[in-house]
C-alpha cells in the first residue's frame, strides 16, 4: 500500500510579522524569492506568497511589488505558487485581488470571514522598531475589522474561478467552514476544497488540541471526501498544530508569516528550516513528504504552464 503523501505549504513573509521582530523575516524581491526557493528545496510542495516594499518592509499588494519574485522563483523552482489575496487588513479588497487576478496563479488564498485580527499584544513583546509604520499599524489592530464580507468573497471566487485558480480557503473559525458550504452548495467554488485551518489568531479560533479536532469533525461532516484538509498554527504552537494534523490525516502549513520561532526561545533563520522540522514530523510518522506535482494532483491545480508569469 503507499504511503500518504503530506503537503507542506510555506508562507515565506506574510502580513502580520513586521520587519523589527526578525532579521530574518523576508522583506526584499530577493529575499522572497530566496525564501521561497529554499523552502521548495527543502520540501514545500507550495509556496504562499506576499510582497512588501523593500525599503521599509510595509506590506504592498500591487502586482508589480509581485513581479520580480515571481519570474525568479518560476525559472528556478517548480514549487506551486499560491498568491495571497488576503493582503493586510488594512487594505481594500480590489487592492487585496490586484496581484492573482493579473498573475493568474494555480492557487489564491482566500480569507472565509470579517473578522476581528488582533495583532497588538506582539507591542508587550517587541517595544523598538525600525520603521515609523510598525508600531501604529499593530496598535491600530484594536479597533480594526478583516473585512471579508460574503460580496467580497464571490468577487474574488469570481475573478479568479475564470482564471483556473483554486484556493487556499482559510478558515479561522467554524463560521468560516459553513460560509465555504454556503459557496459550495451554491456551485460558486468546486471540490475538492483546499481548506487551510488556522488557529491562535486572536479574534478566531484558539489552539487547544479540541479546537483542532473541532474543526476537522466540522469540515469531515459537512465536505466529506470532498475537501483537503491543511493546518497552520500562529506562534508558539505551529508544530504542535502540525504534529496533530498529521497524525490526523491533514498536510500542514509552517513558515515566518506564521511563527518566528523554531523552538521555546529560538527563532527561525529561513523558511527552510521550519519546512525541515515539518518534513521530520512527517517522515518520524513513516509519510511521504509531497512533491509539487504530487500537490498538484492532490489538489486538481491547473499546472505551473498555464499561469501569467
């Protein structure tokens, strides 16, 4: 019988993290594609990708901030990209489609519910920063709403449907994975659905191991053999989450945009090696880490030849 094959997704910068939390959180054209390169390397099947201005490391959600890592990661990888539409919530949500409605990428995420998105509790933790950005925009996350509005998510199901995209459908609270059978019965989005589990953001679901099982038993019952199930837990608890969802059946996201740590204390100096700790957790449980084309398959994608960079 062969072995399951386990996805790994990396999200290689993200949104949340600002550049004073970590030297080695990818802030240039280059790093990204450096970034993202070594994580592919290292056994990410799937690379989830932002852009951020290279001088100040904001985030910056214009196609041509995309541009110049895109065509290097193309030529040197055959890693599947996955294009956020999620942005930052600070953004508006044309501005957040911009770069996978014009790249046409095989994936997108796709953000499944507004939310609350509290990111300033990092301010007891972090209390210098480099750029005069940072500081208000996590201390402006106390009174600021991830909109995703049901408007919002049939236009970017839309847009990007005519394309061929699929999605990464994130899912931060069991509302989210009933919005997504909304859209499914509707035939607005079509199986199999790549529903991505996030946990320990505050505003959506906490990371208790109930939590997790809550979610899987929810999305089970309600898409059956109909959806793949993949997991990211934000901080601390990333490979513990991970850890979980595997031995459950589930492939796993790690990556700076989520934690910037590799152990109590220890921070992560790539992508890569967070990708590695995954690959351990999965090849110690006797699994097959998934190449791209293996993700491909799994995941009904369009291929890397048919995407517009």
């Amino acid at each position: 019988m062969a072995k399951r094959k386990v996805v790994i997704t990396c999200a290689v910068t993200g949104a949340i993290h600002t550049p004073s939390m970590s030297p080695h959180l990818p802030v240039t054209p280059d790093q990204i594609a450096e970034a993202a390169i070594g994580a592919a390397e290292a056994g990410a099947a799937i690379v989830h990708l932002h852009a951020r201005d290279p001088k100040t490391g904001k985030p910056d959600q214009s196609p041509e901030a995309f541009e110049p890592f895109l065509k290097v990661i193309k030529q040197r990888s055959n890693c599947v990209v996955n294009l956020t539409t999620g942005g930052a919530p600070t953004m508006g949500i044309d501005e957040r489609l911009g770069p996978a409605a014009h790249f046409k990428p095989e994936v997108a995420s796709l953000n499944m519910g507004s939310m609350n998105f509290g990111l300033y509790p990092m301010l007891e933790r972090f209390k210098t920063f480099q750029h005069d950005w940072e500081q208000p925009y996590l201390e402006g996350s106390r009174d600021r709403i991830f909109k995703n509005t049901f408007a919002d998510i049939e236009h970017i199901l839309t847009t990007c449907a005519e394309n061929g995209t699929r999605f990464e459908v994130e899912c931060y609270d069991i509302g989210h994975l009933y919005t997504l059978a909304h859209f499914a019965d509707r035939g607005v989005i079509k199986p199999p659905f790549f529903v991505q589990s996030v946990f320990g953001i505050l505003g959506g679901i906490g990371q208790h191991p109930e939590d997790v099982q809550h979610m899987k038993r929810t999305a089970d019952r309600l898409f059956g053999a109909d959806y793949r199930w993949s997991v990211l837990g934000a901080g601390r608890n990333q490979m513990t989450i991970a850890a979980q969802a595997i031995a459950l059946g589930g492939n796993v996201r790690v990556g700076l945009e989520d934690s910037l740590w590799i152990g109590p204390g220890q921070m992560a100096e790539s992508n890569a090696q967070q990708v590695l700790k995954a690959r351990q957790i999965i090849e110690g449980l006797g699994l097959d880490v998934a190449t791209p084309d293996d993700a491909r398959e799994i995941l009904a994608l369009k291929g890397g030849d048919r995407v517009n960079f």
